[in-house]
C-alpha cells in the first residue's frame, strides 16, 4: 500500500481538515544501467573530492552557496528547515480563484489528498463547494525541507492538491520573437481560417485520457524483450550494497464556524511573492576549494 506524504492539516478559515498527502502518479519510465562494454561492468557516478581524488561518504557531505565565485557558505540541515513556513503540516487555503483564470503553464506535479478518520464531512464539503462554485483554492504546502505554491481542486470524488510553480519561475514568452501582427499581415486569408476551423471541428472529440498512452514505452519494451532473446545481450550485474541516503476524531459544528469565517472575514490575502533567492549551484566545484565558509560540518 502507497505511504502518505505526509498527515496533517488542510484549512480555510476556521475549518480544519485532517487529510494525508498521497502521490498522485506513477513512475512508468524504463530505467537504463551504464555499463562498460568490455566486461559488462557497472559504471558507477562517485562523490569524488576534487583536491584529494577520494570518494566522499554520504555523511562528510555538507551543502553550501556559492555567494561569490569560488567563495561557499556552509549550510546546516536546520539552515534550510527553518526558511521554510512554521505550518509543515497544513495545507493552510489563502484565497479560492476562478480556474480558467489560471495558465495552464503554472501547474505542475499531482497529489490526491485522502481524508482522515472521521475527516469526510470536512472534505466533503470543501469538494462540493468548489464544484458549485468553479473555484480553486491557492494554498501554500511544505513537502520535506522545501514550501511550494499549491492549488487545491475537485475531481469526481477527490480533492487534488497540484504543486504550481511561482511567477519568478517562468519565462515570459514575450522575451521571444513571436508574430504579433494582425493575421491580414501574414495573409490569411477568410478561407483558409474557414478551413482550419472545418479540420478544427472534424477532429473535436470528448477528452477520453485512456486513449492516450505511452506507445513509446510501449515499443521500447518490445525492443528490450526481443533483444534480451539475442545472443550475447544478457549481462549479470552485480550489485553494490546501498548506502544511507493520527488524524483528530473530533465532532465539529461546520455551520458554526463557517458562519464565524464569514461573519469575521476571516481570509488570509494572498502574500506579496517573495524575492526571488539566487539559484544554487553545486555545494563543490572541481578544482576551487571552499574560501570564507562558515566552516566544515558534519550533516545530520
């Protein structure tokens, strides 16, 4: 059985729901190994200390911001754990907005979030009323160390959170060179916008996903399967051992506290986006050591 994500909260106003956060797909990619082609050998990637040429273990590796060329700080775990929300487990709703409103460019990884124990009432609710209404929920949710943009949504009979990404994190398509001329400037004619509205309608259907698979994936399989049959294709690799790398039950008056959220205008606006930070790069860089860090430390 699939393990949650995590278990906590999800809020609007003063409605609290008890849910755990479950992934919302499957990986189905075809994973590849490197091997040397002489003896079908494993290649392996190594943490490798740039100076000494020594393999770095897991446990001496610490993470750090280059915040000048060749010059690091060191970051602790409790470092980056602390710029993140103080409510990691609450999916805490800021505001509902209409859902055609939303580029279709800002959503990007699904999680189907599951009521708890006595939690359905809640839930629910909070689902039928997004249906009623057409709006989504803009929320903001901490997954491990990191806090992300969300969007809550209805779908049939489950409520979805999708991550989203910040405006800072998208390119503005009009830094490119697009045609933005009216249509007569590329002479098109009424005809031909007739005719690509005739294909247009020809080729309209309902959405149906399960049309749509992963033939690629599919073809690749054959590949493999009709490959493993061929002589001098098959390789025994060994492998190298690892290395270390409850919901409240309470009865709760909704009425009430709808009436108190409303009655108080109890809603938390949307916060100004933050600055965007400078993007990381690798804490090691080959060749430069560490300068002015705030010194080596172990990672917990």
């Amino acid at each position: 059985m699939a393990r949650p994500i995590w278990t906590g909260n999800l809020t609007f106003g003063l409605l609290n729901v008890p849910v755990s956060l479950m992934s919302g797909e499957h990986g189905t990619d075809l994973h590849f190994r490197m091997l040397d082609s002489r003896d079908k050998a494993p290649v392996r990637y190594e943490r490798v200390n740039a100076e000494t040429g020594e393999e770095v273990p897991w446990k001496e590796i610490v993470k750090a911001f280059e915040y000048k060329k060749g010059n690091y700080v060191v970051l602790e775990p409790d470092d980056i754990k602390s710029a993140a929300t103080e409510n990691r487990e609450s999916v805490e709703v800021e505001a509902f907005v209409d859902a055609e409103h939303i580029g279709a460019e800002y959503f990007e990884k699904p999680y189907v979030l599951v009521p708890g124990k006595k939690a359905e009432k809640g839930y629910v609710l909070l689902r039928e009323t997004l249906k009623r209404t057409g709006k989504i929920g803009i929320a903001r949710v901490v997954i491990r160390t990191r806090e992300y943009l969300s969007a809550i949504m209805p779908r049939k009979h489950a409520l979805i959170l999708v991550l989203m990404r910040f405006q800072q994190e998208l390119v503005d398509a009009e830094e490119f060179s697009l045609p933005k001329e009216d249509i007569k400037h590329y002479r098109i004619s009424e005809r031909e916008l007739s005719m690509a509205e005739q294909l247009i309608q020809s080729m309209t259907s309902d959405w149906n996903p399960e049309e749509y698979k992963d033939e690629f994936r599919d073809r690749l399989r054959q590949v493999i399967e009709k490959r493993m049959k061929s002589k001098g294709a098959l390789a025994t690799v060994e492998e190298p051992e690892g290395e270390e790398a409850e919901a409240a039950t309470n009865v709760v008056d909704f009425m009430a506290l709808l009436k108190k959220s409303i009655d108080t205008k109890k809603r938390t606006p949307a916060k100004a986006a933050k600055k965007a930070k400078p993007s990381r790069r690798a804490a090691t860089k080959k060749g430069k050591p560490a300068k002015k860090s705030a010194g080596r430390r172990k990672a917990s």
